[in-house]
C-alpha cells in the first residue's frame, strides 16, 4: 500500500523542518506534501529545501480544512497521513505508530495523541482526542466527504470524527510519547494568539452543534 503525508502550514519556518526531517526517515511514506496555507514567513522555502517534497502555496490564508483538502487532491496514495507543521520531538517511530494499524488493515483511522510532552498539550488532548491533528485514514474513507466538511477551518477533526462515527468506521488511538505542539501564544504573541485560539474554539464549536 502507498502512503502520502500532508502536512498543512501556516507560517511555521521554526517548527516545518523539524517534522520533515523526521518524516523524510520513514520509509513507509512514498509522497509528502506540504500546503502552505497564505504563509508569510520561511515556511515554503524551508519545505523546497527537503527533497522530494511538494509543495504547494496558497495565496492567502484558507484555514485548516481548506488546506488539508487542497494537499488531498494532490496526493495519489491509497492511505493518508496528516500532520501538524508545529509538533515538537517528532520521530520516525512516532509516525509509523500512526501508520501502521492502517497499513496492515487493523484500522480505518489511527488518532496520534499526545504523551508525556508538555502537561498543558497532554491534558488537552487526553481530554479530547478526537481533535488531534495527527491521524493517518484509508484513502476511500477521505474521499466519502462532502466538500462541506472542507470547509470548516480549525472544526475539520471534530467534522471528520463525527463523520467516521457516522459511519461506524474502525478508529483507533495510539499514543505520541514525547511529543507535543508549539502554543498560539508562543508562536503569535499573547494577543494574537489568543485571538486565533478564540477562532479555533469557535469553528470546533460550530462542528459539535451539527
């Protein structure tokens, strides 16, 4: 089985290296895309720096969902791996745990959720898993969505778990030991990072009242 990373970015040239160098180990994955979502910054140059990956640049800001559909319709394997462009302690071990129960067919979807990296990250998604960025899925299970579900920002995880439970699909969680996310408000600045932090509750929200 084929596998493509898609690995949506908005302005992350401190973190993008990172998990592409560790993603680049992994000889699993046959295609890696990066779509960099109306970023302002070294994001894209850094990601054509790494050979073989693609990417794409989009010409403003979309949102999440937007760009992770965007990086879909140029990816061409039969399962999907989805990255955040931010984590932090990424290894090779840490995506083929992701990978393989949907590789070997023990699952439809496998949910990376965070262990022992920051208390702050851990709790959160321990709380709620089903909102992790990090998730590998059958192609055929992705290319079931409306384009609605696209479309709903920073709410695509909840709109792709509840699709998933709709379905009565076979979903599993596996954990990411030592791995956790840059905050918003590191990345942006209080202000503004609590303002995107708001829109992110916000587009979540509006996905748990459909």
């Amino acid at each position: 089985m084929s596998v493509s990373a898609i690995i949506p970015a908005y302005n992350e040239e401190k973190h993008i290296g990172q998990v592409l160098a560790a993603v680049k180990r992994v000889e699993e994955i046959d295609d890696i895309v990066v779509v960099s979502d109306g970023s302002t910054d070294r994001t894209a140059e850094i990601a054509y720096g790494f050979d073989g990956v693609r990417v794409i640049q989009l010409p403003q800001n979309m949102g999440k969902g937007y760009a992770m559909k965007v990086g879909l319709d140029n990816a061409w394997a039969s399962i999907v791996l989805f990255l955040d462009a931010d984590l932090v302690g990424l290894e090779p071990h840490h995506v083929r745990a992701l990978l393989l129960p949907v590789y070997h067919g023990a699952a439809d979807m496998v949910l990376g959720v965070f262990c022992s990296g920051r208390s702050m990250t851990d709790l959160a998604q321990r709380l709620t898993p089903f909102l992790t960025g990090q998730r590998a899925v059958k192609r055929w299970v992705l290319d079931m969505l409306s384009d609605d579900v696209w479309n709903t920002g920073y709410g695509i995880e909840m709109a792709l778990t509840r699709c998933v439970r709709k379905w009565d699909l076979k979903v599993i969680e596996v954990p990411l030991y030592g791995v956790t996310h840059a905050m918003k408000e590191e990345k942006m600045g209080v202000v503004r990072g609590m303002a995107e932090r708001l829109k992110m509750y916000w587009e979540i929200a509006k996905q748990l009242r459909v």
